[in-house]
C-alpha cells in the first residue's frame, strides 16, 4: 500500500513539475513573441494586409514651337466609399440626399441607389465604386455630394486617380510626338520623343502611398502621414509647327490617296537651325486607309536614286575631276557594263550633252558616265568624297530607330564592292541613306555648305522655369568649297526653272523653289514585283532659302504614275505654296507670342481643346469677364479680377500648366 502510494505521489510530482516546465515555457514564448520576435511578426502581418502602393507621376507635356499642346495627362478619377466608416447618424442623415446627386449624374433612379447602398453597408463593403473614369470637373461635383463631403474618415469618400496620355491635335505627327505601345504581356514601351525623352525629362517621380487590405483581394488607401506625393515630369517644347505640320500631312495624304501608293514620309526643316517643322508618315493598312505607322523618315534606309546625283556631282565638282561645262556622250540613252545596264528614261537618249544638262534632265547615262570616267582608276577617291561629307555617318539623332547608311567600299571585306557599284552608286543604287539622311545633306546645300544635325526639341520647362535649351549643332561647318556649293545651288535651281528641267512642271512664277526629282527602281531583282520609289528633295524660296524639304512616297500604282516630279513633286509644290501664301513666314526676331496667336486661331475649337484638359492654362483674351470667370471655376480655379468689361491680360500664359486652386488674375478693359 505504501509503495502505491508513493509512486502515485511520484507521479503527482512528476506531472506538476512538467506542468510548470511547460508554463514557464508559455510564459517564455509569450514574452519572445511580445519582446523579442513581436517586431518580425507585426511586419509579416502588416505585409499581408498593409501595402505600399505607388501613386503615378503625370508625364510632361509636349508643345509645339508656338505653345500648342501636343501631348499631356489627363487625369482620371475613379470615386468609390467606405460604407462602413460612416456613423450610424451621418449615414442615415445623407444616403437620401447622396442617392439623389447620384441618381441626378447618371440620370438614374434614386430609389434603385438607396438599395444597392443600404445592401452593400449591411455587407461592410469598404470599396464599393460610385463611378469610374471622371474628368477633373466631375471629381469636383462628385467630392461635394452630400456624405462624401464629410471626406475619408466621417464620410467614407475613397478617391483614386489616374493618369491618361492624350492628344489634341489627333494621329498628326504622333509617330514624332510618340504613343504608348503595349506588347502580348501588357509591357508598354513608348516610341518618338515620348520614348526618347520620357526617362530623363517627362516622366517625373512616382509618389507613394499606403493601402490596407479590406477583403476578397481588394485595397484601399488609407491616411498616411508619411506619404510621398508625385513629381510631374518636366515640359517639352518642340521644334513643330503645328501649322505646317497641318500642311504637310494633308499634302501627303492626298497624293498617297490619288496614287494608292503603300506609304510616304515628309519632312521639313528649317534651314539654318535644322529644327524640324512638321515630319508626316503615312502608312496604308489592310482596308486601304492611311495612319502614322512607321517613322519612315528616321528609320526605313532606301536607295536614294536620282536624288543622289547631287552627292556624286558634289564629290567630283569638289575633286575638280569634272565641271558643269564637262561634255558626256550619252550614247542613245544606254550603257552596258559587265552585261548589265544603265537606261535614260528618255529613248534614244539625249546626244553629247553637259554635266549641267545631265543632272537637270537626271539622265543616268550622263552622271554615270561622267562619275566612272573621273574615278574608275581610283573609286576609292570617290568613296573618300562620301566619307568627306560626312554621309557615312549616321545623325546621331536622340530618336531610337534612326536607319544605318550604305555606302559599298572597295577597301573593306564584304564592303557590297563590285565591278560595277562606282557606276551604280553614280545614279543612286547600292547606297542606302534614310528620308532625313538624304535632306540632313541638301540642307546643307541651301545652308551654304553648313551640315547641321536635325532638331526636334527647343527647350525644357519646370512650369515656368527653364530647365534646359538646345543650340543647334553643325556636324560639318563646310561639306565643300563655296565655289561648289554655288554650282550646286544652281543646278538645282535649273531643275525646276529651266524647260528641260525634270521639275519643270512645279516652277511657278509667284515663288521660287529648287531641288532635284528621284525615281528609283524597287524589288528590281525580281521584275514581277517591281515597284518604284518616288522621291523629291530641295529647299525654298531659291535664294536665300527658309526651308528644305523631302518628299519619298513607295510603291505609287504604276497605272497612274511613278515619276518623282508626278508623284513626289507636287507634294513638295504644295507645301511650299502653302506656307507662303496661307501661312507666311515668320522671322526669327518676332514675338513667339504672335506665332502662338496665329496658329490658335487656325482652330476655331482651340477653347473647346483647353477645356477639356484641366490642367492647361487657356487663352481667354477677348472674352467677357463672366465667360472667362466661369471656364476658370469650372476648371477649380480661384480668379481675381481687375477693372470692367474684357479680359485684356492674364497672370498665367495660355499654355501653361496650372495646378487645382491656383489663383489667377484677369485684368479687365
């Protein structure tokens, strides 16, 4: 009995004291867990139902050299509530009047609001949406219903915006201006200035928030005090004309409609800047419409054709291996090298001829002729020329996708050197040069002899402020001597003025234009794909020329014509018509101001524009004090006025951006 109840009692012990080990190892967890591990256990649970959430910054806007918007962000709002953290007493005080303002917006039913509500509230849904995709304006009108009034902590209101990339001036330009382009996995990658100054300049700097975990994947923000707010990326003010720009897209539209060609570029420049005026490029798609496809100016390297004769004549001119008095035999319009040959258009040819003649008929027996006699015992004397005139460079142009230049040379293994590609190179086949390469050098013609690189940004703003300006940058501040750039110039100016000029049919008497017709062969290796490349390069006026300009159109139908000066030429003669007669020139000295005006008032919808985006000053001068004073409120704005009647000054320039709430002085007279 006693050995029982001894070992009993050894028990008892025995289980008291694991009782206490495993208390005092309760108790020991507890503690570690409070004090020790408490730290690494309320982070794994904040990550699971706390976030940081990035708050987007709104990209810069792109404008054209006289303060048009070319490109911007759009905000977008999408409105929802907590229908939990309202009292009982405020709820039950405004879900009458909050369903009214809502029924009221969308033209709905009261009633069929209060339901949906009150099923939500007896939910604790925390993230019910009220509307989606606002305007600014409507956030205003949204932010002031009853019950959202009384913001996120008493009224429940949940606000989140976002940011939309918009353009004013629609599909003009927009391979320039740039777009987003999103791939099968939702990555988005921008093209034109978007994408190529998007990082440094327009982007900006993302804010950040914090948002709770609510539920069914769902999160809302919540107040963070530490909450880093965005940085609007910088403004970029181009080089565009948006009045030219207008010119020459409609000019190229229309004569890729009349010749059902497959696609075209245009490009204009301005002489003595390089800044780039206006750059269209059309592409046809399956139902035979035109749209910005491709940048072809900058990107698509193609064999130049006759154009290139200026090169070859400017190398040989230069070497004073020929001149424009040097007599060729064109041997009735065909040469034969290595069993293949080279054709005038012009059958039976055009008989012993000057170099000048040559190039202003572009007969490709004279050129070639004339280029293979002075350097087929040293065709790389020839390539030197090239390299000379810096055309094997590329321009090294801030755009991604500029097209590599072709230039065979006989000097370098798989160089495309043959025994016939001096005399094919003469006429422009073999060398590949892109739109903008190939104006880049007759530019520097009009320029006297000046190469400088293309242009497409001005300047970079913060509001107001300057971040940055661009000069223009010579690549090459003499090509050639003056005594050959003055040759030159006048072969040019023949091309279009003189009768047998290949340009004859653009010359017109109210002003003056030089540059040269290209007609190239296109899939020639196999005939029964052959198409034709139509091309014409040049500048205007004449003499001392504002802009130059090329036109390349591909694959124009051959039933209704191919001929540079058809099909490529009357582009050219359109824009340069254009622009001195609808829209004269405007000198450098003159206020960019009056430029702004003058393109505004081009668009009789220019208010309707600025309206719609919010965050752009617009041009109220000339209007009455109670139109602009209501355009202003409706856009969040606090106005002061000065004096009666019109507005005459504004203390924000039209164009510019403005934040919600900023206050404006209108001075009235």
């Amino acid at each position: 009995m006693q050995s029982t109840e001894k070992s009993i009692m050894n028990k008892l012990y025995f289980t008291s004291g694991a009782m206490f080990i495993f208390a005092l190892l309760v108790v020991y967890k507890l503690v570690a867990i409070q004090f020790i591990e408490g730290d690494q256990y309320r982070s794994l649970a904040d990550d699971r139902t706390i976030k940081d959430d990035i708050i987007p910054s709104n990209r810069g806007n792109v404008y054209s050299v006289g303060g048009s918007l070319l490109a911007t962000s759009v905000p977008k709002y999408d409105i929802r509530i907590d229908l939990v953290t309202p009292s009982d007493k405020n709820y039950e005080a405004f879900i009458e009047p909050l369903c009214d303002s809502l029924a009221n917006f969308n033209n709905s039913s009261s009633t069929e609001y209060k339901r949906k509500l009150r099923l939500a509230r007896e939910n604790k849904n925390r993230y019910y949406l009220l509307a989606r995709n606002l305007e600014y304006s409507q956030y205003l009108q949204f932010r002031d219903f009853p019950l959202l009034n009384l913001g996120a902590f008493k009224g429940g209101l949940i606000v989140e915006q976002t940011t939309k990339r918009d353009y004013p001036l629609g599909p003009i330009a927009q391979r320039l201006i740039g777009y987003e382009r999103f791939d099968d996995q939702g990555n988005v990658t921008r093209v034109g200035i978007d994408g190529a100054f998007g990082e440094k300049y327009l982007r900006g700097e993302d804010g950040k928030r914090r948002k709770q975990k609510i539920g069914k994947g769902q999160w809302k923000p919540i107040e963070d005090y530490n909450q880093v707010e965005p940085q609007d990326g910088y403004d970029v003010y181009t080089t565009i004309d948006v009045n030219i720009q207008d010119i020459a897209h409609h000019a190229l539209l229309e004569q890729l409609e009349a010749y059902k060609a497959d696609h075209g570029t245009v490009v204009v420049m301005e002489t003595r800047t390089g800044e780039i005026r206006a750059i269209s490029n059309l592409g046809r798609n399956k139902e035979g419409l035109y749209y910005e496809r491709l940048n072809y100016a900058v990107g698509e390297s193609h064999e130049p054709g006759s154009t290139f004769k200026l090169m070859a004549l400017a190398v040989a001119l230069e070497d004073k291996v020929i001149d424009t008095t040097t007599m060729v035999d064109t041997k009735k319009g065909v040469l034969s090298y290595y069993g293949k040959k080279v054709k005038d258009s012009k059958k039976g040819g055009y008989g012993n001829i000057s170099v000048a003649k040559a190039f202003e008929v572009s007969s490709n027996t004279g050129i070639v002729k004339a280029i293979y006699n002075a350097y087929k015992m040293n065709p790389q004397k020839f390539v030197d020329g090239l390299y000379r005139m810096n055309l094997q460079d590329s321009l090294g142009l801030p755009l991604t996708g500029e097209g590599k230049s072709i230039i065979p040379d006989p000097r370098i293994q798989n160089g495309r050197w043959s025994g016939i590609a001096l005399q094919w190179m003469a006429y422009g086949y073999g060398v590949s040069f892109t739109p903008l390469q190939t104006l880049t050098f007759y530019n520097a013609i009009a320029n006297d002899g000046v190469m400088v690189r293309p242009k497409f940004l001005r300047e970079i703003k913060a509001i107001e402020t300057s971040v940055e300006t661009f000069d223009t940058e010579i690549i090459n501040p003499r090509i050639c001597s003056q005594e050959t750039v003055l040759k030159l110039q006048q072969l040019l100016k023949n091309v279009v003025e003189k009768e047998h000029g290949t340009g004859h049919g653009l010359y017109s008497s109210e002003f003056s234009m030089a540059g040269k017709t290209g007609t190239c062969q296109k899939d020639y290796v196999n005939k029964d794909q052959l198409n034709y490349i139509s091309s014409f390069s040049g500048y205007f006026p004449a003499d001392d020329p504002k802009y130059s300009c090329i036109v390349v159109i591909h694959e124009p139908d051959k039933s209704v014509g191919y001929y540079g000066a058809d099909v490529s030429g009357p582009v050219f003669k359109k824009i340069a018509q254009k622009i001195f007669t609808d829209a004269p020139v405007i000198d450098e000295v003159e206020d960019v101001n009056q430029e702004s005006e003058r393109v505004k008032a081009n668009y009789d919808n220019y208010y309707a524009v600025a309206q719609k985006y919010k965050t752009i000053m617009p041009n109220l001068k000339g209007m009455s004090a109670m139109d602009a004073i209501a355009i202003l409120e409706n856009m969040g704005l606090r106005v002061l006025t000065e004096g009666n009647g019109t507005v005459s000054k504004q203390s924000v320039k039209s164009g510019q951006k403005i934040k919600p709430q900023s206050v404006i002085t209108l001075v009235l007279s």
